[in-house]
C-alpha cells in the first residue's frame, strides 16, 4: 500500500504559505513545524487517511519530513 503524498505536501505548504517542500526536507529542523500545527498535521492525516494516531505513535520522528509522514500513515492502515 501506498500514500499519496502530495495531499500530505499540499495540506503542509497551504497552511505553511510555502511552495516547494521536498519529501525529505526536516519539518521541525526548518520551522516549518511547531507543537500547535503538529496537532492539526495529527488531525488532517486522521481524517483524511481515516486512521486513528494514538499517544505512542506522536513522536518527533513520526512526522520529521514527508516521507516519514507516509511511511507512519501506511503502518498505522494496517
């Protein structure tokens, strides 16, 4: 299974205002993510993968770049 992860890119660079966000690129190294937008970023991908993210899985590296966003999103679907 795969995940498209332009809608994670496009969530990501529309509430960021950003263009250009490479899928390995450091989130929390940049800026780009912070603990408030952590949470909506934890609620867009529930909603929209329709997966449940529990308090185990919220971890910095969980959600570190793009890629690691997906990798996350397609473990917690099976």
């Amino acid at each position: 299974m795969e995940v498209n992860k332009d809608v994670i890119r496009k969530f990501l660079e529309s509430n960021k205002k950003v263009t250009g966000l490479k899928d390995d690129e450091d989130l929390f190294a940049s800026g780009f993510v912070n603990s408030l937008f952590a949470l909506q970023l934890v609620l867009f991908l529930e909603k929209e993968f329709k997966i449940k993210i529990s308090n185990k899985d919220i971890k910095e590296e969980n959600f570190r770049t793009v890629n690691n966003i997906a990798e996350t999103v397609v473990r917690l679907k099976k």
